[in-house]
C-alpha cells in the first residue's frame, strides 16, 4: 500500500474504507460495489483536487516520497544492455552515483544518475544519493568517455544535496563539483538532463548542466534544501514551508525563469502511485529532447548550452 503524505489524511480514510467495504465484499449475502465504485471516485476526484494544487512543500514532500521511482527502475523501465562502469580511477567507486553505457529506444547513449536506494541496507550502501568527490570525478570520466565515442548523456538527478561530511571535504568536495560542472559545459556531444525527485545544490547542477534540463512536475530544484534555508534564515527548520515559497524552486516557477526547458507530467498522484506511466512520459520527453539535438554540430552543441546558461537571469 502507497504510503500517505501529512496533506493526503483525507484519501487515506477514503482508501482504508475502500479496503475494509472489499474485505466484506467477499460475503455472497452482501452486495456493495456500488459503494466501492462511489468511494472510489470520490477518492480519485479528491486526489487529482489535492494534487492539482500543491503548496512548493507539498511539492518538496512528493519529491522526497520514499516509494518514488529511483534510477535503478529507471534503467529497467527505460533502457536496454545497460552496462555500469565503476570507479573514478582515483579513490573508490562511490555508490551514490550509477552509470554506463546503455541503449536508449534503439540509440546508445552514456547515463547516469543518483541512487538514493529504497530500504535501509540500499540507503546505506548508497549513502542517501548523497555523493562524495569520487561521485563527481567518476560522473566526469563517464562524460568524457561519452564525448570519445560521440554518444549523448542522459543524466537523471535526484539527490538533496551532495555529501557534507568532513571526509568529501578532506578529498576536495567542492572542486569535484565544479569539474563535473565545467565537464557538463565542455561536452561536444548533446547531453539530457532529468530531475526526477531532489535537484539539492551542486550535487545536482554537477550533473544538470546540459542542453536540456527537464523536471518531473512535483519534482524541487534549488541551491539549498528548504529546511537549510529556514535554519539560516529563520534560526528555525519550522519555517521550512515559507522558504520553500520563497525559493521558488517548483518546477514551474523554475521553467518561467528560464531554469529548465520542460515540465513532465506525472500520474494524478504522483510518479510513485504509477511508475511505468511516470517513466513512459519521461522517456517521451528525453527523446523528443534527443532528437531536437540530432545533426548539430559540435561547435553548435557547445554554442547552445553556452547561450542557454549565459541567458538565465537577463530581463
């Protein structure tokens, strides 16, 4: 059963009735269909109410929903052969952050991403998809090894930020970043970028700064997260909500400004409630992306992206 958020009470009820009315609905004497079709709709019409007017926390909460697609089912849903490459030939293989060679619908491409696991032994192992300096320079030997053979990226960015610990800053946690960064930027081949849940920081802009940068719709992207903004600003995590608004760092405020390039529409409820439908729409969008791409030149590539982040922020 689908974990309810805080502003969902209301279709949990709903749904709990739903599932108590089918438990009974197994006695032949009783006939209540009628009443589970009736809650049903009412459950349905509630969400789609709820979902089509999200607060930027609601919208942070979705993001951060633990039954949320994660980049390893995007790689079964999406891509075929996919083949992960390990290590960033300096430190360590760092788990945080996934990638390979692989085949996008008939077209290889190189991808990678976040990997924030789904049970307490994959969260561990890949530390929350926060990544340390050995993420970003194996995030870097990935693109360069894309722009080698002339194949497109497609990064999928969900992370809250990237590891904070005293070890990533001991082995240059900030100029990993900014390297991954500089090799987005220097790519000559085209490059796709998703944020399919957290976009935190420079852990997400490390590996987002490409010719197109799409977002899901209840996905959050900004260059801290609401809670750390809250604490500086406010002395108080309790003022999340208001930062979170204050931000703007939906999807939407982030495509009028000029941030991202598209929006992905999720199921009524959100990636998590229909996985393959979630996937199916960004797939769409990624090729769509990919093709626009398709012919230019290297020269116009790297023009495109550099007249791209040039022109954020000009009125």
């Amino acid at each position: 059963m689908t974990a309810f958020l805080d502003f969902e009470k209301q279709v949990a009820a709903l749904d709990r009735q739903i599932a108590e009315l089918r438990e009974m609905g197994d006695d032949p004497t009783l006939n209540i269909e009628n009443d589970i079709a009736r809650l049903e709709d009412k459950s349905s019409k509630l969400l789609r109410d709820i979902y089509s007017k999200l607060t930027p926390w609601q919208k942070t909460q979705v993001a951060r929903h633990p039954e949320r697609p994660h980049f390893k089912h995007y790689i079964a849903g999406m891509f075929d052969d996919f083949m992960p490459l390990a290590g960033d030939r300096n430190f360590a293989d760092d788990h945080a952050i996934i990638g390979g060679f692989a085949r996008f619908r008939g077209q290889r491409v190189m991808v990678m991403g976040h990997e924030k696991g789904d049970d307490i032994p994959s969260r561990m192992k890949h530390n929350f998809g926060m990544a340390k300096p050995e993420g970003y320079r194996k995030a870097i030997r990935l693109m360069q090894l894309a722009d080698r053979y002339n194949l497109p990226v497609v990064s999928l960015v969900d992370t809250s930020g990237a590891f904070p610990g005293i070890q990533a800053e001991e082995r240059g946690q900030a100029e990993a970043i900014a390297r991954s960064t500089e090799q987005c930027l220097a790519l000559g081949v085209p490059m796709v970028a998703a944020i399919v849940g957290e976009g935190g920081s420079g852990g997400a802009i490390a590996m987002a700064a490409a010719n197109r940068v799409l977002m899901f719709e209840h996905a959050v992207y900004s260059v801290i997260s609401p809670e750390g903004c809250a604490s500086i600003l406010w002395r108080t995590a309790d003022k999340a909500a208001d930062a979170a608004t204050a931000m703007k760092m939906s999807a939407q405020d982030l495509l009028a400004m000029g941030v991202i390039d598209s929006i992905v529409t999720e199921p009524v409820g959100g990636a998590h409630r229909a996985p393959a439908q979630a996937m199916q729409a960004l797939g769409d969008e990624i090729a769509k992306q990919l093709q626009s791409l398709q012919g230019l030149s290297r020269e116009q590539i790297l023009h495109q992206r550099e007249e791209k982040f040039l022109g954020m922020g000009r009125a």
